[in-house]
C-alpha cells in the first residue's frame, strides 16, 4: 500500500489527468476506501470517454506530465534554478535518446547503401555492355536490354531489403520516432511554465536576459538561436561529393531539405511567442544535435561506435567545408558574371 501511495504521489504535482486527480483526492481523503473500488469507478467514467479523448490522454497528456513532474523532481531535489534545470535534462535527453537515435540511422543507412553496392556490383557489367553498344549505334537491343536491367534492379533491390530487414520508409519512421520525445518534453515545459504551483519560481529562475521562463524572450535571441544551427545542420547533412550520388536521390534530397527548412523556419517564427523555458530548451537541443552530428563524423568516433568510415574519407569535416565553400564561391563568380552583362 505504501508503494501505491508513492506512485500515486509521484504524479500529484500536475493533477491535470481526471483519473489521477479524483483518485489523489478520495484515497486522501479516506485512507479505508478500497482502492480496487476507486479503481473500478474510474475505469467506468474512462469507457465513458470519446475515442479521441482517451487516445489524447494517454499518447500526449500522460507522457507530458511525466515530463513534467520529472522536471520538478530535478528542481526541488537538486535545488537548480529552472534554466539549469531545463538545460541539465535538455543535454541528458540529447545524449540518452538523441545519441541512440542518431547511431541507429546512421547503422539503418550503412544497411541501405550495402544493398545499393551489391546491386551495383551486380549489374555493372551489363551497364558497361549497353554503354559500347550504344557507342556503336545499336540501339535497337538497347532498349529492352535497359527494361531487363531496371526490373532486375529492383528484384535484387526488394531482396536485398528483406535480407537485411531495412526499407527507406523505415528509415523516416525512425526520424519521427526521434521527434516524439521532443514534442513530450516541449508539452512538458509548457505545463511547468502555465502551472500556478511552479509560477512563482519559473518567472524568476531565468538567465541574462530571460530572467521569466514563462514569458516570450524579448528580444527573440533564443529563436535565432534556435534557427541557425537548425539551418547549419541540415546544410551539414545535405553536402554530397560531385558526382557520387543517384540524381534522383539528389532531387529527393533537395526537396525533403526544403521542407526541412520551412518547417524549421515556421517553429522559428511560433517561438517568437512561446514561453522563454520551451525556446531555451529548443535551442540548447538543436546546438547540441549540430555538435553531436560533427562528432558522429569523426573517424575515431565511428570507429568506437563501430561504423563504417564515412563517405567522406579520413577528413569529412575538411572535405565538407572545400565542398561547400567552393560552391558558394562558384555561386558568387557567376553572380558577378551576371552583374557585368
């Protein structure tokens, strides 16, 4: 009974969820009440509830207030001010399921680029075939033999999938997998920030310039704090050697990098308004994924980690930096080109 009673305890602090909030009430109330019968009457009003309610409740509302009510534990029990509290369980969050998350797709797709070899590898003489029979100007075999080779490819592309038990698809299931305990720990801010019990202490345990956690950053530092290593990661992740990558793939890549930065761009202009606690929590994730991804790049990192040396060589960072700086610099020569005309 006393270990029940902590449990019951444990998730007190934001009585938001009705079945917790009446069965803290009645057990204290009258501690002779059989549990199993509060229980019972609880279970009832639950089968009452609309469909979407009860998947509310338990997918978003549950988990946040765990979120929440961990946060106030970290608070009261270490005796941090709430920035440090936020920034302790932002770096451990990052480091327990960001790290996790990020070694997983890195091996999924180290899985996805070896079905891509060995399908390779496989028809790349009868490429080369079609290629001196097309420099000779047969061109009447060359057709059928291309259809042969596409409905090939993607017989040894689909087995190769089901061998090593990977699929493209999967791979963004497991991208927004990742994003689901950000949402959980952004709701949970957010009950800490509205909450009358943590108002008190969550308006004067900020930082610098945002000293209340619970109102917008007033000079909208922490959005753009949010914003540019949001935007330098997905520039990171999005540079490929000349000439190594499927142009489809690229044309995929481009796209889905698009729809990354608009996306990143319209949560930049909603934390103009946001509590300061959610931005700073936001902004200290998205540093902290720009340098876990830098790191993860390192070959001594990957060796550890046992992955596959990087596309980019022994020097990703250098190679990385070369690619980038001398496209924008083409980018730049052409623009005076045009200026000149």
């Amino acid at each position: 009974m006393l270990s029940c009673r902590r449990l019951i305890f444990s998730y007190s602090h934001f009585p938001l969820h009705r079945i917790t909030s009446s069965l803290v009430t009645r057990y204290n109330s009258s501690s002779s009440v059989d549990l199993s019968t509060i229980l019972k009457e609880q279970s009832i009003y639950f089968e009452k509830k609309p469909t979407s309610t009860i998947a509310y409740e338990t997918f978003v509302q549950a988990p946040s207030e765990f979120v929440a009510n961990s946060l106030l534990q970290i608070h009261d029990s270490v005796g941090l001010p709430w920035w440090a509290t936020i920034a302790l369980a932002t770096i451990t969050f990052r480091v327990v399921v960001g790290a996790s998350i990020t070694v997983s797709q890195q091996r999924f797709i180290e899985r996805l680029q070896t079905v891509r070899r060995v399908v390779t590898n496989q028809l790349e003489p009868r490429i080369k075939t079609i290629n001196m029979q097309a420099m000779k100007g047969k061109t009447a075999s060359i057709v059928e033999e291309k259809k042969s080779i596409q409905r090939e490819a993607r017989q040894l592309t689909k087995r190769g999938y089901q061998e090593l038990n990977v699929h493209p698809g999967k791979l963004l299931v497991l991208a927004l997998f990742g994003s689901i305990p950000w949402l959980y720990f952004t709701f949970g801010i957010r009950m800490i920030c509205v909450s009358p019990m943590t108002l008190p202490t969550v308006s004067q345990e900020g930082l610098l310039w945002f000293q209340n956690l619970a109102e917008s950053d007033p000079y909208g530092i922490l959005p753009l704090g949010f914003l540019i290593p949001s935007l330098i990661g997905i520039t990171f992740n999005s540079i490929e050697k000349p000439g190594s990558a499927n142009p489809r793939l690229l044309t995929a890549s481009r796209i889905q990098r698009t729809l990354t930065r608009v996306v990143v761009t319209g949560f930049t202009l909603i934390a103009f308004k946001l509590p300061a606690g959610i931005v700073l929590f936001w902004t200290l994730n998205s540093i902290l994924q720009l340098s876990q991804t830098i790191i993860f790049e390192l070959p001594r990192v990957r060796n550890m980690l046992g992955l596959q040396p990087s596309r980019f060589g022994s020097q990703p960072l250098q190679i990385r930096w070369t690619i980038w700086k001398d496209k924008w610099l083409f980018f730049l020569r052409t623009l005076k080109w045009f200026s000149k005309l």
